[in-house]
C-alpha cells in the first residue's frame, strides 16, 4: 500500500530526528523543501526519486495548491514518497493542509514531528525560551503575512515571544510591540541562518531590531524578552559556548572519521564529503594473482572495494593464503584485519615514501608485487610493483559547490588528500583567515602549490588530524 509521510527535517544541520532519517533512507521519492540541511539528501538511495519544491518569500517554486497534487501523484507511482519539510511540518509550514488533501484523496499518510525553529533557534544561539526568573512561558507567530499587516496581543513581561520568517516584517512587527507597550529597552535577538552553517546571532534592544534585521540573512527569527538579555547565564556564558566550525573535506568514510575526532575534542565540524571512490572493473586479476607474492593496499577504500569484487566474483579467500600482505597506515590494517587479514607489513610513517622503502627493506620485487589502490596513486610507489587500478576518485560537483560555499564560515578546513586539496582550492580560493590543515605531506605540497601554509598532522590518521586543529587552536588562544 502507497503512502506518503510528512517529514520534518529540523532546524538545521543534525536536528533530524532517528525515525525521520530512517524514513529517508528507506523512501521512493522524496519532495524538499528550500530550508533544509540538503546534506541529508546524500543518504538517499541511488534510485530515489528527488523533486525540489522549495517556497521562499517571493521566489516560490511551485503553489501550494500545485505541491499537494504533486504529493497525491507521487503516492500513486511511489511506494513510499517522503515529504520532507524544514523545521516541523504542522508549525507555519502548511503541513496540515498538504496531509488533507492526501487524506481527501485516499492516499494512506502520516507524520514525523520535527525540531521547529521556533524553539530551536533561540537555542542554537544560547538562548532559552523560558528560564527561571526571567520567563514563564512563550508564544510564536509568524512575521510573514500575505498583506504585510501585522498585530500582536497585548505582550507580557514573563514572556518571551518568538517570530518566525521575520525579515522582511521586522519593523511592523517592532511598532505592534511598542504600540502595545513594551519598551524600546526590551532585550531582543535576531537569529540568522539558525542550525546552518554561518549561522549568527545579533542581540540587541527592540528598537534597534529593524536596523540589524535589514543587515542580516533569512531565514531570520526574532525573539523578544528578557531571555535575551547578555547577562542572563553569567559573564563566562559567551566563552564556554559556541565552538569553532572545521569544513571537514574527502570521502564520505575519511570524512565522517574526522568529524567524530573533531568532535571528541569540542570542535563542530561541517562535513564536506565531495570525494567518492569510483571501482574499476580490475576483475582479470584475479586470474592472475598467483604470480604475486606481496598485496599492497594504500587506503581503506581499496581493501574494501578489493574484497567486495572478490567476494562478487566467488574468489575464495585461500587464493590469498601465501601472499604477503602490505598497508599504508593503521586505518587500512584495521580493515584488513576486520576482513580476517592481518598486515605482515605496516610503515612506522603512514606515507607512500616510508611504504616503498619498508617493501623495499622487506625484500619484496617489483614484478612480485601488485600495488591495489586507486587509479591517480602517488608515483612514489610506482617502481614497487605493478599497478593494478581498483577505482578513481571522483568529485561531486554539486557537493564540491556546497563545500566552496561554507568556507567563509568557519575557521578550519582539513584536507585528506592532494586530489581532494587540488579540487576544492581549485574551484575557490580559501579565505584569508582560514586555516588549512593537512593529513600528510603529499597534501600538504598540494595546498602549498596553491600558495597557502598549511598545518600538517603529525601522522596520517583521521585522529592526529583533528589533533592538529586542536594543537592550532589552542596556540591561538594562548
């Protein structure tokens, strides 16, 4: 039975909730909105069916007449179509009216609540919306009419008042207030791009609200009380709470390693993935893998796409059982050894020089010798044995544009590659207060030939990378 189920996608980059992520990775078709982390459409399925109808003010892509006949199509060719919606479906983001007209015309539906901005926001900028002495409840009304009007009632002094889409109507909404007696004095807040990368918070007094809401990016929401005032949570709050954004770039795997280090050690890390391993069809070597007498593996994604095309092909394992086994570095022995392999030879130094000269030492020939990795390998180990291609790294364009984007915004960028370092400086130019950090000194030559000094990791590991933003920025703060 075809259904179609209201997603909200919270209020930014990780505010999903588990049931909501689950039905993403599950789902058919997904419809999206304009306002959400569109890192999340990378989960999909290859197959999924993506169809964009965001609404801004005034750039609509599509009514919302024209989106509920939309939902009711795709429930008809879907099994399962998920409509994915910034924020949470039912505040100010017309859910209800989408979910009665698939009700209205049988379609089976549902509902997964989301993280609304309208809590959220406030939160992600170190403001709670109701807090002891200062407010006993809270209220939330949209800023944006069709007519520009605008009216409040009368507020409280023990509430804070939330509201959303606030840019354009910012000083109508700041006269509704005074008019109905709140002092231009009141304590105030505007949240900018709240949840995404560049977010920013502005606090302020109410008068000064339409001045900084014209300076500032929507989505904006406003929040009014005295929640948003400087002092409330004590003088060390604004030290203690936002930590330094790192733009985390290469494949999905090395990307989500070094996001969990970064995080381990207060950082928050932007996870820009726009590398991905393409496999080769190297099928004929396996025909030819008795000659060989050493396996040289230079990353984790060629072990893993080296024993899935055997498994693929049926080759039994004990085809391998009197090779010698290489890795570059412990992140590859580990994937070895999770594979039942363990590594008769791992480099002290994780780099492609300290590998040649181990082989080297270990007495291993060049024609002995298959080296199983990718496509542009460094030609530091290419007179070591016999190249054997198992995939090229590709690069997503839209993902790269995506990671081009966030740059202005954080303060740290972490290279896991020179091929990944010669894609993203190649398409733009870092920041002047950016610093780049390398995993190793491949990378790091990469990012020099651009003409910037990169920090090099001490090792070639996801954790000694983070360690090295983490050394970085505390020689900062000292």
């Amino acid at each position: 039975m075809n259904r179609v189920v209201l997603v909200g996608a919270g209020c930014g980059r990780g505010l999903i909730t588990v049931e909501g992520a689950r039905l993403l990775s599950l789902c058919d078709c997904v419809v999206y909105d304009s306002l959400i982390d569109e890192t999340l459409l990378d989960d999909l399925r290859g197959d999924c069916v993506r169809i964009f109808a965001g609404k801004r003010a005034g750039a609509h892509a599509a009514k919302q007449e024209e989106i509920n006949a939309l939902l009711v199509d795709c429930a008809r060719k879907y099994p399962l179509t998920v409509r994915l919606k910034g924020g949470d479906p039912f505040v100010f983001g017309r859910g209800g009216e989408e979910l009665a007209a698939l009700a209205a015309a049988g379609v089976m539906c549902s509902v997964v609540p989301g993280v609304t901005s309208a809590v959220a926001a406030a939160e992600l900028g170190g403001i709670p919306v109701t807090h002891r002495g200062a407010a006993r409840g809270f209220r939330v009304y949209t800023a944006h009419t069709a007519d520009g009007s605008f009216s409040v009632p009368a507020p409280s002094a023990e509430e804070t008042l939330v509201f959303l889409m606030a840019k354009a109507n910012a000083a109508a909404v700041v006269r509704a207030l005074l008019q109905g007696g709140m002092s231009e004095d009141t304590p105030a807040a505007l949240l900018s791009n709240a949840g995404m990368v560049g977010a920013k918070t502005v606090r302020c007094t109410l008068a000064e609200v339409p001045c900084m809401a014209h300076t500032l990016p929507a989505p904006l929401t406003l929040v009014v009380g005295r929640v948003c005032a400087e002092d409330l949570l004590g003088e060390s709050f604004f030290r203690c709470f936002s930590a330094p954004a790192v733009a985390v770039t290469g494949t999905k795997g090395h990307v989500a390693r070094v996001s969990a280090e970064l995080e381990r050690r207060g950082f928050a890390p932007v996870p820009c993935a726009f590398l991905e391993a393409e496999p080769l069809p190297f099928e004929g070597f396996f025909a030819e893998c008795a000659r060989y007498r050493w396996l040289v593996f230079t990353s984790a994604n060629g072990v893993e796409i080296f024993f899935a095309r055997a498994r693929a092909c049926g080759v039994d394992h004990r085809a391998f059982a009197d090779k010698k086994i290489a890795a570059i570095g412990a992140y590859t022995a580990e994937r070895l050894r999770d594979l039942g392999f363990i590594a008769d030879l791992v480099p002290s130094e994780y780099t492609a020089a300290a590998l040649a000269e181990t082989l080297h030492a270990a007495g291993a020939k060049r024609e002995e010798t298959a080296l199983l990795r990718a496509e542009e390998g460094s030609p530091v180990l290419s007179d070591c044995g016999t190249q054997i291609s198992l995939y090229r790294t590709r690069v997503d364009a839209e993902r790269l544009r995506r990671a081009a984007a966030v740059l202005k915004d954080v303060k740290y960028v972490t290279f896991g590659s020179a091929g990944g370092a010669r894609a993203l400086l190649g398409a733009v130019p870092l920041p002047a207060d950016v610093v780049p950090v390398c995993i190793g000194g491949e990378t790091a030559k990469a990012v020099r030939e651009r003409g910037y000094t990169p920090v090099v990791a001490a090792e070639s590991t996801a954790a000694a990378l983070a360690e090295a933003v983490a050394h970085t920025e505390e020689l900062c703060r000292d």
